[in-house]
C-alpha cells in the first residue's frame, strides 16, 4: 500500500484520478490540493465522488505535504509545476507530472512554446516522458514521470509501429485531430461557454499549438532523425474524447490487411491498445470513460496513402488514467489495476 497525494485535485484530471483510484487495492489518497477550493470536501466540489466526503482540499504548503505520501500527481498548470516537481523529487519522493513542464528534453524549445524558462534543468534530464507503449522499461526504473499530452498521446501511439517498421516516409505526416472541450481545463471563458461551443465545430491553434513540439520530438526519436509535422486541433462540441487522423505516404505498395498484420503484431502485448478490423474505424463513443487507444488503417493505393485513425479519451488515456499506468509501472503493480473500466455507452 503507497499513500498519495494529489496537486491540483479540483480540475478535470484531478476529479479523474480521484475516480479511478477510488478501486486501487494499493493506493491510499492521504492529500489533495486546490487553492481555490481550500476547506471544502471534495464530495462537495464533485458531488459524483461521495464516496471522498472525508477527504478536504488543502493549499500546496510543499513542507506540509512531504510526509504525508510517498507518490505525487502533479495536475498543475503549465510553468505552475516545475518548482513543487523539483521539491519532491528532491527529497525522494516519485513524482508523475501531468503538466508539459517535464516533456520537452530541450529547456530552449520549452521555452519556445511555453513562453517561460526553464530553471530545473538537472532534474529535466532525470524525467522520462511516460508512454508505456513506448517506454515501460525506463518507466519501471523512473522517479519522476512526465505524463504525456493528450493529442501526442493519440497521435504518437498511433503512427509508432508505421514509423518503426519504415511503412511511412516520415517527413509526409499530416494530423488532424479533434478534441472535446474538457481538453481546455476546468475553466471558465467564454470560448468554451455552452453557447460558444454547442453545435459549432472549428480549428483553433493552426502551426502553434504547444503539443506540436512534443509531438515532433518523440517522432523524431522513432524515426531517428528531425521531423516537423503540420498539425491542426480542432474543437468538437463534446465533453471528452480525442479523434485523431493521420495522413502518411507509403513507402512501397502493400494492402490494409499487411498493415493491420504489423500492428497487431507491434501491439500484441499491449493491454490498452485495440486495432481494428479491416473496414471499422475508431468513435470518441467506444473509448469514453476508458484508458483504450483503438486504432482503425486504411491503405489508399490511388495516392499510395496509409490514412491511422485513432480514439482515445483525453482524460483518461490522455490524461490520469495514462499516469495511473505509470505509477502502477514505476511501483511494480499489475499495470491494468484500477484500469480494465470499459468505456461508457452511450
């Protein structure tokens, strides 16, 4: 049993890790923060909690939290993490971040696109970007994780095996991705209002959106070399969930039924992943509520086009369900515990 304690608890990743780790048979949550929610139970703020009627939120007092948990979830916002990151990995404790403050290994690019310095860098270099697709052997050995984004997390998950086994030539990647609204955080501004949003569809963040550098750095990793990608959010008027097409040029002529063939095989052992069978393609419906990636191909002969589709759900795949992942990797717990949920239909 690990005691757990969870910064910034009143947003949306913090309401999700709260109920998924509700189950955990080896986690018990000894603390939660908000500054604006200080004093109040957290069944007041999330009334679907009831079950945490006990359990108060407490201000980021970093010296009264140390002893109280032996792990932290970091849900701060961006440049809002780095410095209680630093305090508790310095003093021993593992920590996931689900900020961006630790995904970028270059502190120029985070600067870049943050618009913030970085001022941790020997703790930067300790950080392991948390996809366990990708990386569950450092994952298991990490003290600090950085939590993938939720676009990367379907983008990256998705074009790994056409990359890695050279099927695509990497410098043609095109994604278009749609996310629901909850993406934007638990905050109140007038382009994520109820009118703004309900039964309107639009792209937003068009060449400067923050997940594109994240997204070319773990791209480029696979693929070995420097690669840019052109990449367009765009906003869907649901409350969660991530649809992510990627447009990729072959690089010799093969059917759907190889392509499928390669997947599958590529993710045999992966207990979040799901590739479709040849003809269906992934729905936000089929992975709410859920820690699934699906995964649907299609080989376009006519452009000697591979078109990937994926699904995930941004707060839990893309978000704490992922962390709950990692923590059960870092502390060598069964890695689907608290997590086999499937998704919610309709």
């Amino acid at each position: 049993m690990i005691k757990v304690a969870i910064c910034g608890a009143s947003g949306y990743t913090g309401a999700e890790l709260l109920r998924i780790l509700h189950l955990h048979p080896e986690v018990e949550i000894t603390a939660v923060t908000s500054e604006k929610s200080i004093g109040q139970k957290v069944s007041d703020v999330f009334p679907h909690l009831s079950n945490f009627n006990d359990l108060k939120y407490e201000p980021l007092n970093k010296l009264s939290l140390l002893p109280k948990a032996d792990l932290f979830f970091m849900a701060l916002p961006h440049a809002a993490s780095q410095e209680a990151v630093s305090f508790f990995y310095n003093h021993g404790k593992k920590v996931i971040d689900l900020s961006a403050d630790y995904r970028l290994s270059n502190p120029i690019t985070y600067e870049q696109w943050y618009k913030t310095p970085h001022r941790y860098l020997e703790i930067l270099k300790n950080a392991v970007y948390g996809l366990p697709e990708i990386y569950r052997e450092k994952i298991k050995k990490a003290n600090l994780i950085a939590n993938p984004g939720c676009y990367p997390t379907s983008v990256i998950i998705a074009v790994y095996p056409a990359i890695k086994e050279g099927l695509i030539e990497p410098d043609t990647i095109i994604i278009d991705s749609k996310s629901g609204t909850t993406g934007a955080g638990r905050k109140s501004t007038l382009d994520f209002s109820y009118c703004e949003v309900n039964e309107g569809f639009k792209a937003y963040g068009i060449g400067i959106h923050r997940h594109t550098p994240e997204i070319e750095q773990e791209l480029s990793l696979i693929a070995k070399k420097d690669l840019t990608v052109n990449f367009t959010p765009h906003l869907l008027p649901i409350d969660r969930g991530i649809l992510s097409t990627i447009y990729t040029k072959l690089t010799k002529k093969v059917d759907t039924a190889d392509i499928i063939e390669v997947y599958r095989e590529k993710f045999l052992r992966e207990p979040f992943v799901r590739v479709l069978e040849e003809g269906f393609f992934p729905n936000t419906k089929n992975v709410r509520g859920s820690n699934f990636c699906h995964i649907g191909l299609k080989v376009v002969k006519r452009t000697n086009s591979l078109i990937i589709v994926s699904a995930i759900d941004n707060l839990v795949k893309g978000a704490s369900g992922q962390a709950i992942q990692n923590m059960n990797i870092m502390m060598g717990f069964e890695e689907t515990t608290s997590l086999k949920s499937l998704a919610i239909f309709p």
